[in-house]
C-alpha cells in the first residue's frame, strides 16, 4: 500500500503537472492558430476568385451596351425590339453564369439620394425574395450604407469597380452575396452609369462551415495525439501538415496555382481529406479560370472581328435619306434587319445618269459571315456592271455566269433588278427567283406576279427575262426579301402575303421611311418576340 502510493507520488509531480498543462495550453493555442490561419486564407481566396469571376461577368455585360442606348433609355424609357434583345442578352448571361441579378442604374449625381434602373434582370431563386424593376423605376440611396454610397460616387467620379459582401441571418442558416459594380462609359469615356452584378456566396459560407468544423475536428484530434504522444506525434502527424496545407493556401492565393507539396501528405485522416480537397479546389478553379479566360478571349475576338464586319457591310448598303437629296421627283428609302451580326440580304440604288435610276435587291441563301460575302460579291458585280450600262437582262446574264465560277459552296442570289427612266417612267425589271414585289396604282397595292427566272449563281448560260411597266406619278413600288413573309411568331406561324398585302395598303398616305417602318412594326407585332432565322430586307419607292 505505500508502495503504490509512492509511485504514484513520483508518476505524478507537480513539474509534470505544470508541464503537461503548459503543453495542452500551447497545443490548444497553436491548434487555434493554424485553424484561425487557414480559415483566413481559405476563405481569401474565395473572396478574390469570386470577385474576379464577377468582376468579369460584368464586364461581359456591358460589352453588350453603348453610352448613347443607355443615355436613350434613361430618357425615353420606351422598351423597344433593341431593349427587349440587350435585356434577353443580360436574362441569358444571368443564367448561364448562374446570377442572382444584373442591373443597369444611373445614381442622381446631383443628390445621391436616388438611382434610375434602365435594365434590371434577376433568377427565379432571387425574385422570391426581392422585387424586380421596371425600365425608370426610381430607387432611393438613403437606406444604403455610408459606405455603398461612397463607393457609388467613386464609381460615377473616378471609375473605381468594387464590391460588396452582403449577409443575413436566416431560419435556414447565414446567408450572403456579392457586389460587384464596374463603370458604363459614353464615347467620350465619361461614366454614365454602373452595372452591378449579384452572385449567391452561400456555397462558399457552407464550405466555411464545413472547412471550420473538420478543422475544429482535426485540432480535437491533435489535442488528444498531443497528449497521448507528446511533441513528436504532434508535429509528425497533425502540426506539420496543416503547416503545409496553410503555407500551399497561401501560396496559391499569390501564385493561382499549388507548388505540388500536398501531395507529401499521406495522412488517411481528416487532414488528408483537406489536403485532397484543397488540391481538388486548386484544380477546379485554375481550370474554370483559364477556361473562362479562353472563353471570353475568343469572344471578344469574334464580337470584335463580326463588328467590324456589320460596319463593313453596313458602309456598303445606302442607309441615308433622301437618298437623292437634290431630286424631287421621287422618295426612295430602304433598310436591311439582319438575322445575325451580319446578313445575306442586298439592297442598292444609284443615279446612272441624270435621267435613269437602278433599285436592286436580293436575297443569299445561307446565313452569317458566308452569306455576306457572297452578298459583297454579288452586289459589287451588278453594280459594277449597271455602271456600264449594260441593260438589266445583261446584267443578270453577266452576273449570274461570274457568281457560278468558283461556287463550290453551292450559295445563290435570289434577286430584283430595275431600271427606272425617271422622265417618263418606264421600268425596265428582271426578277432571278426574288419574292414577287408590290405595286401600288389607284389607291391600292397588288403583287407584280410576272414570270420569275432562275435564282443567280446556280447554273451558267441561263437567259433572263426582262419585263416592262410604266410607272405613273403617285404609283408606289414595294420590293421586300422572304424573311418579311417568312417572319415566324412564337406560334409557329408564318407573316404571310396576306398580311403584308394588308399592312402595306395602310402606307397610302406615308412617305417611304415611314412604310418600312410602320411594316416592320406589324411584323414585331405579329412575331411578339420570337427569335427570327432569316434577314428582313425592305425598300420602298414612291413617283411623284
């Protein structure tokens, strides 16, 4: 009995007391510690790698506006086909970047006090929880913070993009998202508005959680290898890789990628697990960056190279009225709607001389960059020859035999060609297959239904037809391309001859702008936001 008891005695002292409980103390702090540490960087480069990813979600954004568009909403507030296409862009970008909203405001300057929304487009999860606004809807800034104000104004002044972390506590847990708003610039690189994008960070706040209770579990862990082993099995085993994964969280927050030392860590535990899952994180998000990179690398080329190519195509086409500014004799205007950035549609008029006027218009089989370089050919070719004075059937004949040299592609051109003698009124047409035009005499348009030819480009040696009508002063001549009678609504419905024949006899008493454009609007009508797949070409001819 005192033998035990002085064993006891000298097992436990009051050194090894003072040491052990030193010992647990440290353990505890330094488990603390590298927990704290790696929470940190761990949820750092959530933060940055969610900032940038936003950040380039909104630039994305705003390379679909103008300052002038902005500047036109903010004052007409009228939801045009143009509004209703950029804010479909911004519903689709919202969507495929998975996006609580993307707005489009323009704070008071003056006051601060309110802010204008020009588009503003949220994801069903969002629009249970906030209210979504309308074009004009005027916002007040005075529950905002004092910061989100200041940030605002540095925005407006000085150009600064920032972002914001918003969080709330619900039944369901905390809940947080992500601001971020960059700068809309005019032409004159002046700062018009700002375009913020919100994201949900509530996967990051439950990866924190999770990552703050394995690490909690891991230090428990640690704490008791701490005081079964001591210092060797405490460093060997838990210190030491948590070191590791800390210093390679750290390492690739300032390098955007792992030096490769995680994968020394052999550990079956917890902290193995982490290893993995950082090394995975690691991997994911290099490879979503540089694929998001690549991405919007390749976009920006191909939206840059398809602009240059619709100023290109849009420079050829005649866009400007009067036309003729020094005749009076006639109204002539035209205009081209194209399906893609660029179209296969073709319109054209010039004075040969003082007394004969050329309308020309086609249609390219085939969309997009083919199709319009097919249609550059094909109008550089009747112009040319119409500037010969070639008469129309020579010119469709001439044509028709270049365009079918090379044509391996198989593209052809359905075309109207008329030469118009403007002292007496004579037209002289020939029609390659082109829908049949509408004439209008008496007060009334009907369709011009003479024999049609073969389209041009599909077969050499084709003779054409020529046709002849004489024009009276008040006569109205209408020449469209099939995307008008072909317009589809979102019933699956097609425009129509009838309905065109309908719209256009309600153009009596307008000039030749005005027709097109009182014609568009009933085919905008009729379509009701459907996407279209073909070029609406139209051009409108008036003898006075």
């Amino acid at each position: 009995m005192k033998e035990t008891e002085k064993k006891r005695t000298s097992y436990f002292s009051p050194l090894a007391a003072r040491i052990l409980t030193a010992a647990i103390g440290f353990g505890f702090l330094l488990c603390f510690l590298i927990t704290y540490m790696g929470y940190r960087h761990f949820s750092k480069v959530f933060r940055d790698e969610y900032n940038k990813m936003t950040s380039q979600f909104a630039y994305i954004a705003v390379s679909y506006l103008d300052g002038k568009t902005v500047l036109e909403y903010e004052q007409s507030h009228l939801k045009d086909e143009r509004y209703r296409q950029l804010k479909d862009k911004f519903t689709e970008l919202l969507n495929i970047a998975n996006l609580e909203s993307i707005s489009l405001t323009v704070p008071d300057t003056v006051t601060w006090e309110t802010q204008k929304y020009i588009i503003h487009v949220m994801s069903q999860k969002a629009a249970g929880t906030q209210m979504e606004y309308e074009l004009g809807w005027s916002q007040s800034l005075v529950q905002k913070k004092k910061d989100s104000i200041v940030n605002i104004k540095r925005l407006m002044h000085l150009g600064r993009l920032y972002h914001e972390y918003e969080f709330n506590k619900t039944e369901n847990g905390l809940t947080g998202r992500v601001i971020s708003a960059i700068p809309v610039r005019d032409e004159f690189n002046n700062v018009i508005a700002m375009l913020s994008v919100t994201k949900s960070i509530d996967e990051v706040l439950v990866l924190q959680e999770v990552y703050w209770r394995r690490v909690c579990l891991v230090a428990l862990i640690v704490a008791a290898g701490f005081f079964i082993l001591y210092g060797i099995s405490l460093w060997s085993m838990v210190i030491h890789p948590i070191r590791t994964i800390t210093s390679e969280t750290d390492y690739f927050a300032k390098n955007g990628e792992l030096s490769g030392v995680l994968k020394k860590i052999r550990n079956k535990d917890e902290i193995g697990s982490l290893a993995k899952s950082v090394q995975k994180m690691s991997n994911d998000i290099h490879s979503y960056i540089t694929e998001l990179t690549s991405v919007t690398r390749e976009k920006e080329r191909i939206t840059t190279e398809l602009n240059v190519a619709t100023k290109i195509q849009s420079d050829m086409l005649p866009t400007a009225y009067p036309a003729f500014p020094e005749r009076g004799d006639f109204d002539l205007f035209a205009k081209m709607s194209p399906a893609k950035e660029v179209g296969g549609d073709l319109y054209d008029y010039m004075m040969i001389d003082d007394d004969h006027l050329m309308l020309v218009q086609g249609d390219v089989s085939g969309k997009g960059v083919p199709a319009a370089l097919f249609m550059v050919i094909a109008k550089t070719l009747i112009d040319s020859h119409t500037e010969q004075e070639m008469s129309v059937t020579e010119i469709f004949n001439t044509t028709n035999n270049e365009l079918c040299k090379g044509n391996d592609s198989g593209l052809f051109v359905t075309c109207w060609l008329g030469i118009l003698t403007l002292s007496t009124g004579e037209l002289s047409y020939v029609n390659a297959g082109h829908p049949y035009p509408l004439l209008c005499r008496e007060g009334r348009f009907v369709y011009l239904k003479d024999k049609t030819n073969l389209v041009l480009g599909a077969m050499e040696d084709i003779s054409y037809t020529e046709h002849k009508i004489k024009l009276e002063k008040g006569d109205r001549l209408f020449i469209y391309t099939d995307g008008v009678t072909e317009a589809t609504s979102d019933e699956n419905e097609l425009f129509g001859e009838e309905r065109l024949l309908e719209a256009i006899n309600q153009t009596l008493n307008m000039d030749a702008p005005e027709t097109i454009e009182f014609v568009r609007s009933q085919i905008d009508r009729f379509v009701n936001g459907a996407d279209q797949f073909d070029d609406i070409t139209m051009l409108e001819f008036i003898r006075k």
